[in-house]
C-alpha cells in the first residue's frame, strides 16, 4: 500500500490531494480559455464576412462579454489552482508566467478582435465606436481581473508552514495555520512531541526540543542529502560525521525529512528514559 502523505523536507510540498485539485482547476481553467478565444474566432471571422457592417451590435457586444466572462472564470479558477499548488519563487520564470497566466490569455483572447474592430473601415462608425469601446473596456477589466497580484509560493508556504507549526507546538492561536500548509505542519509537531517524549531525563522532565542529523557534504545543497533526525549527537548512526543540530522545525527546514525510527535504542545510547 502506497502512503501518499508527503515528507516535510526543506520545502513545503503540494499533497497528493491539492496536487489533484490544482489539476482538476487546471483542466477547467483551459476549457473556460479555449471558449473564450473560441468566441474571439467566431468574432473575427463574423468581421472577415463583413456581418457586422450595417448592424447586428448586440450579436457582435454578446460575443465581446462571452469572452470577459471566459476569460474572467478561467483565470478565478487558474489562480485557485496556484494556491493548491504554486511555482517557487526562485524559479523566475516559470513563477511569472504561472501566476500572470490569466492576463496574458486574456489579453490573447481580446487584442486581435478589438484591434480588427477599431481598424475595420467597412462597419458602421457608430457600431464601431461603441463595439471599440466595450471591447476596450472589457478588455482592461478582465485582464486587471486576470493579474495574480500577491502570488503564492512554495517559499512563502513553507514560511507559513513553519510558523503554523511553531504555534501548534506552543499552544498559541494557529493563525499561521492555513488548509494548505496544516498538514505539514502538524507533522513537524507530532514530530516535537514524539522528540519530547523521548528525551526526558530527571534533568528535563519535559524533555527537549533538539535534535541531530547528518549536515550536507562538499557543499550539496542541503535538500540533496535528506537524513532522518537523532535524539542525540552520540548515537551510533551519526558516528564519525558532521552533525547539525536545532529544534524540529529547523532540522525539517533543512535536509533531515522525519524522525528516527530506532527511538528506544538511541534512548539507551543518549541516556533518556526508554518508553515502555
């Protein structure tokens, strides 16, 4: 059996249940932007066939609003997608053209016909005027609607993730705790509490919120070398290496992806209290 919950490694992760959401977004996202640009298509070629020279501004105005509202939809639905499961940051261009999706297939969907209008010297001026200045309006609306202008991130998420978790482990309001980053969050902190049953001793009844895992080598960065964490810096596993050592929340913040599953025997070897 395949478990599908993620690791909580140096980055926040997209589950496997946003990752279909995001998908499922995506997918009606581009049915609503090939209707649109579907109707501008109709549009220019009702313009080729000169059916709009001596009338019909309502036909050519319902086509011009189809589009806002296509447009408009798939970019509502494209942007809630990037909130199940957004670009990094740090990746530039794929960050813009994730987020600024929506603008850019509006703009795609409005420009030619709007351009074919105001230039068509066959249809009638007053068709023309009114028809240019619609186009033109919803245009700019729809495109303004399409903007993603606080875009989320995986960075960000995992900021947030991190501070959710924080606030868990602490018994403070979880107003860092948002659907998409909960999930990960909780795990770091049954992670600490597992860590703080752990290591309790007649000097720490409490037990602690430190851990030990096994730093990057040669200068890899630190999410190509994931190492579980250790109870201490003398178990056996983490012998003759460089360790790193912090709270939970910073050994997942950095390259160690879960808890140690050799709990009892680094209890003996770390000097806490083994758990019956």
């Amino acid at each position: 059996m395949t478990d599908n919950k993620p690791d909580v490694t140096r980055d926040w992760q997209a589950t496997q249940g946003q990752k279909s959401s995001a998908t499922r977004l995506r997918i009606f996202a581009a049915l609503c932007w090939l209707v649109a640009i579907g109707a501008e298509i109709a549009g220019i070629v009702l313009l080729y066939r000169h059916k709009f020279d001596q009338g019909n501004l309502p036909l050519l105005i319902g086509l011009l609003v189809g589009i806002a509202v296509f447009a408009i939809a798939g970019s509502m639905l494209w942007k809630a997608a990037n909130r199940h499961d957004p670009a990094r940051a740090s990746d530039t261009a794929r960050f813009f053209f994730q987020n600024q999706l929506g603008a850019i297939i509006t703009l795609i969907a409005f420009l030619p016909l709007v351009f074919l209008i105001l230039t068509d010297k066959n249809m009638d001026p007053k068709t023309k005027k009114v028809a240019g200045g619609v186009g033109a309006a919803l245009a700019v609306l729809a495109t303004a609607m399409g903007i993603s202008y606080e875009p989320p991130s995986v960075e960000q998420y995992t900021q947030d993730m991190q501070a959710c978790a924080t606030q868990i482990k602490s018994g403070q309001p979880t107003t860092a705790c948002s659907p998409d980053v909960a999930e990960q969050a909780q795990a770091i902190a049954a992670d600490s509490g597992a860590i703080a049953a752990a290591t309790k001793n007649a000097d720490n009844p409490n037990g602690q919120d430190v851990v030990y895992w096994i730093a990057p080598e040669n200068g890899a960065k630190k999410s190509d070398t994931p190492h579980v964490f250790h109870l201490c810096a003398g178990v056996s596993p983490l012998n003759g290496k460089t360790v790193n050592s912090g709270s939970v929340t910073e050994a997942y913040a950095q390259n160690a992806t879960r808890i140690t599953k050799q709990i009892a025997m680094e209890q003996k070897q770390c000097g806490f209290t083994v758990t019956q």
